[in-house]
C-alpha cells in the first residue's frame, strides 16, 4: 500500500528569547571574613528560647494546678457533682443585690444601737420595744432549724468556699460562710424574692431527679484521650 503523506502544518514561530537581566555582583569587602556560628556541645552561645516549660514554678502553684487537674480525673459522685452547678450570672447578680439589702448589723453598729437605747432610757423616755428588722440568716445548724420549721423562704448553698473572702461570708461580715437563708423581707422586695424563688426552684428543685444521677469528673487528659481514640479505629 503507498503510504501516506503527512499533511504540513504552519511552522509555529519561535518564542522571543528573555532578555536575561543582569544581576548586579555584591562587592565582598575582603576585609570582613564570614564567621557562621556553630551552635553544638560548648560551642557558641545558645540563641534564646522559650523556657516557660523548664521554669521552677513556685510551690503554691504547682500544687494548685495539680489539684486542678486531679478534681478532672477523680470521679466525683453525684452528691458532691450537684454542686458544680451554679447559678448563672444574671439570676446571681439579682440575688446578691437583694441579700446585700438584709446584711446584719455589725459589731459597731449593734454598739450604736444600744447606747441610742441606753440614753433614751436615761432621759426617762421608757423602752419602747421595737421589731426585729428582716436579715439574713447564716450558718448551717441555724439555716437547717429553719428548714425543718419551715421558717426559710430562700436557701442560698455555696458551691465553693475554697477562697478566703468568700461571696457569701461578705454578706454576713465573715470571712468565709456555706449558707445564708431569707426568712422574712420587706414588702418592696417581695415581688424580687418570689421571682428568684421561681427562678430557682425550676433550675434546681425541680430538676432533682436529674442532678442527682449525673457524675462528675473522670475526664481523660489528652495523651490518654489520643490511645483510646487511636485504639478504636484499630477495633
């Protein structure tokens, strides 16, 4: 068979050549020699570096950052788990501004109180019993007769006391307190009480039977996390 011409194309014309630009040589002053450091085992001097993780920290916060990561591990039944959760910010702020109204007298001012009574007295004007003002009570055999007598409108439980000045001790001028109760409050403030009371009694009593089954606790840290995830996608 005769074989086939192959048909010609048009010849593509040659790309431009780059005109190459000429780079400017450096002049190397050969008065100054090039002296590369050399960073091994009693050499030249260290570059510096992030040392945070060699730093001796004090005692007082290695044991607080120890302790913060054995409450994640330790399993926490739910009878200590229940106290984790706190009031949110909003419903805390409206009940410390209410119970920063029924703070009790204190020391100096009881003294004021009495020497007002005293000087009355003295000048023959006669004790006129007056009415104990609402206040709040505080401490735990207190607060829980009141419980049992059915005396205490509001209960509020610390969920942690481990700071010195503890929010609650404040306003009961102690250092630290676990609970302050309301017994009675005056009637401009009825109507703020009764909400709180609303408010808590939703998010606590009546979610009892939830709280009270839920543990606390037991979460792994990371390098125990990543074995058990690696081996899952083995299994």
């Amino acid at each position: 068979m005769p074989k086939r011409k192959k048909a010609k194309g048009k010849k593509v014309a040659p790309a431009p050549a780059v005109v190459k630009k000429q780079e400017a040589k450096k002049v190397v002053n050969p008065l100054f020699e090039k002296r590369p450091k050399n960073f091994g085992i009693g050499q030249d001097i260290q570059p510096k570096r992030d040392l945070t993780r060699f730093v001796k920290w004090p005692r007082y916060i290695s044991l607080q950052r120890q302790r913060a990561i054995l409450y994640k591990r330790l399993k926490v039944p739910p009878a200590i788990n229940q106290f984790t959760q706190a009031l949110d910010h909003q419903t805390a702020t409206q009940l410390l501004k209410l119970a920063h109204k029924y703070r009790p007298e204190t020391k100096q001012e009881k003294q004021q109180r009495l020497l007002a009574l005293a000087e009355k007295k003295a000048a023959g004007k006669g004790d006129v019993p007056t009415k104990r003002p609402p206040v709040l009570r505080a401490g735990v055999n207190t607060v829980t007769t009141l419980v049992e007598n059915k005396k205490a409108q509001l209960v509020v439980i610390a969920h942690d006391v481990d700071p010195i000045e503890a929010r609650l001790g404040r306003l009961v001028h102690r250092k630290t307190c676990t609970t302050v109760a309301f017994t009675h409050v005056n009637s401009e403030d009825k109507g703020a009480l009764a909400k709180l009371v609303e408010a808590i009694r939703t998010n606590y009593n009546d979610r009892y039977d939830e709280i009270r089954r839920h543990w606390g606790g037991n979460v792994l840290g990371p390098v125990c996390g990543s074995y058990r995830q690696a081996r899952k996608g083995k299994g």
